[in-house]
C-alpha cells in the first residue's frame, strides 16, 4: 500500500487524500472551483496548493498516483474474490426480494 499523502482539513479535524483532489483534476476534468463545492472541508487555496505541488512534483505524485490506483484495484478484486459475510448475506436479501416481487406480479398472457 502506498503510503498517503494526506491534506488537513479547514476544520482540523478530518484530512483528505491528496489523491482525491487530483483524481478529480486529472481523471475527472473537473475545475478548482467544482473540487472545492464538493470537499466543503477543503478552501479553495488548499485545492489550488495542492494541484501546483503536484505539477512542481510532478513525476513523484505520478508514481505516487498509479501505486494509490493499482493498490485500490488490488484491494476491490480481493473483496470480490473474497467478500465480507454480511456482502453475502445482503445479496441473498436482495435475491428472496426480488423472487419474492417476481412471484407476485401478475403473468399477462394472450
């Protein structure tokens, strides 16, 4: 796991990943303006700050980047492969749910 690069928030009491912000700069298109709406705990400044530290480091947070993306990856399919009981168990609800809907409506025949 790649160790995380993490902002602290206006309050002080939460932080975000660096890679969250960039993500959604640089994967998502979306503006300083539209990140900052979004992460309320964040000031523009600290959205700006971080995008310009990442084009003065710009090969580093790359390398930094792809490790945070291939170990998200890595950790999704070990959850797929091996999922939590109560995953399991919610997609048996959702199964008896839906034969349960199923069983109940009405057949249309011609």
């Amino acid at each position: 796991m790649p160790t995380l690069l993490r902002l602290l928030t206006s309050s002080g009491r939460t932080s975000i990943g660096i890679e969250t912000i960039l993500y959604d700069y640089l994967d998502r298109s979306r503006t300083p303006e539209e990140i900052a709406q979004t992460y309320t705990s964040l000031t523009l400044e600290q959205v700006y700050a971080t995008i310009l530290y990442y084009l003065q480091n710009q090969e580093n947070i790359s390398q930094y980047m792809r490790e945070w993306l291939e170990h998200g990856h890595k950790m999704r399919e070990q959850q797929r492969l091996n999922p939590p009981p109560v995953s399991e168990k919610l997609r048996q609800l959702r199964a008896e749910r839906k034969a349960r809907k199923q069983a109940n409506e009405p057949s249309i025949l011609n």
